[in-house]
C-alpha cells in the first residue's frame, strides 16, 4: 500500500504563500513569468480631439504626430508586374465605338401601306338593311357589337401576334346570320381610333359584303391567290368609312378550297398584318358545315366567332362545326336573334 506523508516545505519558505510553497513542491519554480521590458516604446495614441465650448479661451488639443513613412519595397522584377486600373476609374464602364442598333420593336412604320380603289358606301342600303349606323348613333344593335368588339380587342392585345389580329366569323349553317354579324363588327371595330380593319369576304358562292355596302364589281381575294405577282393591298377597296378598308372575293373559282389551301393563302394574310399591329382582319367565309372553305380558313386566324341563331341552331350542329374549325385556338360563340334576356338587359335603351 502507499504510504502518504505531509509534504514538509524548506525551512526558507515557511514565510511564503501557499501558491508559492505548492510551486516549489512540485518543481515549478523554474517556470516564471515573461521577463518585462525596462520600458515602452512611446508610440502615440489616437485620442478624441476633446470639444471646445463657444466661448472658452482653451486652446485646441495638438493634432497627432504623423505616423513614420514605410521603408520603401524593393522593385520587383518584370515577371512580378502587374498593371491595374484605380479603383475609382475600374468602376466606370468603358465607352464602346459605336452605340448599339436598338431594339427591334413590332410597329407601324414597316407595315405594308394599303393602297386599293377608293369607293362610296351606300348608307341608306346599310340603314334600311338594319346594320349598325356608321355615322355613330346609338342603337341597342350597336351596343350589343361593342361588347363583342371589347372581347375580340382584348384577346388580341393580350396574344399580341399577327394571328390574333386575324378573326373568322362563320356560323354552322347558312341563314344564321354570319355574315350580319361580320359587317356590324367591322363597322364597329371601325369606329376606334387609330384602328384599321380590313373586312374579307371570303364566301365565293354566296358573297354578301359587297352587297350590303352597295359597292361595284371588282377584283379581290381569288384574284389575289391565283397570281403571285399581284399585292394584297392593290386590291383592297377604301371605303368613305373612316378606318373601313374591303376585299371583295373576285372571280368565280371551282376550286376555292385548294387555293385556300395553298402557300399563297398564308403568304397574303401574313403580307396583311405583318408588322400592323393596329390592324384587324375580319374574314367572312362560307358555313362550316356547308362548304370547307372556313375549316382552311380557321388554319390562319387566331380567333374565331361561330355565330349560332337562337331557336334554330342545335347543339350538335355547334359541336360538329367547333370540330371543324379546331385548327384555331380561340373559338367565341355568339347567340343571334335572341330576344329573351333572363337578366332584362336592353343596352341602348339608356340613350333613347
């Protein structure tokens, strides 16, 4: 077993401490603390420059003594050079040549001009056919088209491509009143400022645009796809109406629906919205379940108003005729010739 013994201390150090007494127990007396220097290098101290009252005769404390300049670097050698900018001049950006080309943006200004005939629009014919009076008086008729017209704007300005300034308007069989809603939107798409629209009839066995506006036989649509040198907007006929331009559909052709279906067909409506975006084409066209003419038609518009009379169209014939025209991505229906309105709506009725 291990014997423990007190630690008995030298005589000399029964007067020190107890930390020192166990130091020298165990051997730690050679361990001492750092030796102190004989004194300090006076280095300044960067003191607060102490206020001076308004007033007081006190004179100001002495600015610090500047700090000694470095010892100069030895020069480096070439390999060790290195050439920078100031701060100051790093951040600027460097000025180029020539200033770049700006952006690219759709316009007016590239737009092809329409340069057709001029013709007079017979009035007195749209007023007695009940279309919507051009000279601006309000009918309920017009207010109906001015909802319509709201929707056909805002998709296209939300699209805003060429396609969607492009609008089909058919309806599923004939006598539902297809092309009686493509010339009262036109007349009313017409009224906006700084807006072209371009009214297309495209319905060659049974063209009625050019009837309801009492305008004379002229070249138009089938004229204009069975030459490739001839320009669209030769042939567009400038009507007296303010922002009213017509394409009458032409000659007599057997077989509209290939033409229709030809390059040509694209490159003529591309030629017509191309760089416009203040410029709407509204395409008349044959039924859809009666001719297929408005299924190749609908492969070149964005939008597409099947218009359906009310009492007479039957569901399946507006399914069979959406099948048709699925090529476009936008199809709107529109109720004609209703006369019931289960929320009692009568727009026009406010003006009298």
């Amino acid at each position: 077993m291990t014997e423990h013994r007190p630690i008995k201390p030298p005589q000399e150090e029964k007067s020190s401490s107890l930390l020192e007494r166990a130091s020298g127990a165990f051997g730690l007396n050679d361990l001492g603390a750092a030796p102190m220097p004989k004194s300090f290098d006076d280095v300044p101290m960067k003191r607060a420059r102490p206020l001076r009252k308004s007033g007081s005769d006190q004179a100001p404390a002495p600015a610090p003594a500047p700090a000694p300049a470095p010892a100069p670097e030895p020069e480096p050698t070439p390999a060790e050079i290195s050439v920078e900018a100031p701060a100051a001049e790093a951040q600027l950006p460097v000025p180029s040549q020539s200033a770049p080309p700006p952006a690219v943006i759709e316009g007016s200004a590239n737009a092809i001009a329409l340069a057709g005939e001029p013709v007079d629009v017979d009035f007195d014919r749209l007023r007695k056919s009940g279309f919507v009076d051009p000279t601006g008086q309000a009918s309920a008729l017009a207010e109906e088209f001015r909802i319509v017209k709201r929707q056909v704007l805002e998709a296209a300005r939300h699209a805003g491509t060429g396609l969607s300034r492009r609008i089909l308007v058919t309806s599923p069989h004939q006598d539902e009143g297809k092309t009686f809603c493509a010339v009262n939107l036109a007349l009313s798409l017409a009224a906006e400022r700084d807006l072209e629209v371009v009214l297309v009839d495209a319905d060659f066995a049974n063209p009625s645009v050019k009837d309801a506006f009492g305008l004379p036989e002229r070249a138009g649509l089938m004229d204009v796809l069975g030459d490739a040198e001839s320009g669209v907007e030769a042939h567009v006929l400038q009507t007296d109406i303010d922002g009213l331009w017509i394409l009458p559909p032409g000659r007599q052709a057997s077989h509209a629906s290939e033409a229709l279906s030809s390059r040509r067909t694209a490159e003529m409506f591309e030629r017509l919205t191309a760089q416009a975006p203040n410029r709407i084409v509204l395409i008349d066209s044959p039924p859809a379940l009666a001719a297929s003419p408005a299924a190749e038609l609908a492969k070149h518009v964005g939008q597409t108003i099947l218009v359906a009379r009310a009492d007479r169209t039957g569901k399946s014939a507006l399914e069979d005729a959406a099948q048709l025209l699925a090529a476009c991505p936008d199809i709107k229906l529109v109720l004609n010739g209703a006369n019931f309105s289960p929320s009692g709506r009568r727009f026009g009725s406010y003006y009298g």
